[in-house]
C-alpha cells in the first residue's frame, strides 16, 4: 500500500487507504467511487497515484458486476476502469506502487482483450482502437497492444499512421523479444500476429505476413496455430 517518507505527513491517511481496501473486499464500489474520487479532484491530493489505482478497480468490478442497476448506473464500467488505470500509471512517474497491482493489471489487461477481440471481429475497428491504445497506456513496451493498435488503423486505412505503430511493435520485439511479458501480453501479442499474418496475407501482402511470422519465431517456433499460418503463407 502506499508508501510515504516519514519526515513528510502523508495528505492521505493510510486508514483512509485502509478503509477503500476494506470496502473493495465487501463489495461496496461505489463508497469507493465516492470517497477516492474527492482525492483525484482535490488539487492537493490529485498528483497521488494510489486513489486512481482505486477509482479503477472499483469501475472494473462493477463492470463484471451482475447487479443490473449497478450497470444500467455505471455502463461504461471497462472503460472507465482503463482511464483511470492511465492516469494512475502516468501519476506513478518512479513506479513505487505500479508493481502492487500487477495480478489487477492482468485481469484488467485480460477483459480488455477479450472486448477489444468482440470489437474487432465486429468490424467495429475504431471502438477496438480505443482499447489497444489504452492497453499500450498502461505498458508503453508492450508489443501486442501497438501491433494491434497498428493493424486497426490499417483497418480504418489510416495507413500512415499504422506503420508507425508496427514500426514501434518491431523495434520492441527487437530490442526485448518476450522479456518481462505477462501470459496475458504474450496471448495479445500471439492473437495480434495471427490476425496481422492472415489479413496482410489475404490483400496479397506475404512478405508483410512473414515479417510478424519472423519477428516473433523466438517466442512461438512451436506453436502449432503459428507455424500453421506460416505453412499456409508459404516460407
């Protein structure tokens, strides 16, 4: 939990910290919106990370929350909870509390994924883009959220601007292959290949389908959907 030196007095009590954790357990997410939100809005309490981090999981489990008016009150339950996921990466410039939620951040990262999945097999790129940018908020080096981000640009023919996002996916699969990846940001990065290979490989682009193929043999040289793709791209 957060952290404060002891020559300065913390603005937020850790019983305050306590007492959200406690309501967390219980299941009373909005006394947690309503008490952690007077911290992100108080200018001398809205640079401290923590009350984002809170503001986030609360949003997260009402969106898994089977109460209908909880929902009907809170639809944007998902993407709410990425938002202030953002903002509590971007508040936590050392990253003192970042590594504290990491099991969160995989379930957060998982939901996503799995709505970003929907979105695209919908065709509905653009609500898609908002998700996979969001993902690479929360993790500037992860390579299936800009490969991904990248190839629903491609899909809404913002050409440009999606090889930039590629380029920036390559770089990263470059520079640190699979290194420091969580499961969840190695499937992203599996089901981003896959979809790039075959839609790159179905306008006639093979080369181009090959090039993920390659950038990612280390990571999936066994896999068998992988290496059936790359039999069916031929090379």
């Amino acid at each position: 939990m957060a952290q404060y030196d002891d020559e300065e007095p913390p603005l937020i009590p850790q019983e305050d910290f306590d007492e959200l954790l406690m309501w967390m357990v219980d299941g009373k997410f909005e006394k947690v919106l309503y008490k952690a939100i007077r911290y992100t809005e108080d200018d001398k309490t809205s640079k401290e990370p923590v009350p984002y981090v809170f503001m986030s999981m609360a949003f997260f489990k009402i969106s898994e929350s089977s109460d209908a008016e909880l929902l009907e009150k809170y639809p944007n339950g998902l993407k709410d909870a990425l938002k202030y996921s953002s903002k509590f990466v971007k508040k936590d410039k050392q990253q003192e509390y970042v590594g504290e939620y990491t099991d969160y951040f995989n379930d957060l990262r998982r939901a996503t994924m799995n709505q970003s999945e929907v979105y695209v097999d919908d065709e509905k790129y653009t609500k898609a883009k908002s998700y996979y940018k969001y993902l690479y908020s929360l993790d500037s080096e992860d390579p299936g959220a800009w490969l991904m981000y990248g190839t629903v640009l491609w899909r809404t023919k913002a050409k440009r601007d999606a090889l930039e996002s590629w380029e920036l996916a390559k770089q990263l699969l470059s520079e640190f292959g699979g290194k420091g990846l969580e499961d969840v940001q190695v499937d992203l990065l599996k089901y981003g290949v896959i979809y790039t290979a075959e839609m790159l490989a179905a306008e006639g682009d093979r080369s181009g389908a090959r090039e993920w193929l390659d950038a990612t043999d280390d990571l999936f040289s066994d896999d068998r959907e992988i290496q059936a793709i790359r039999r069916s791209i031929g090379g």
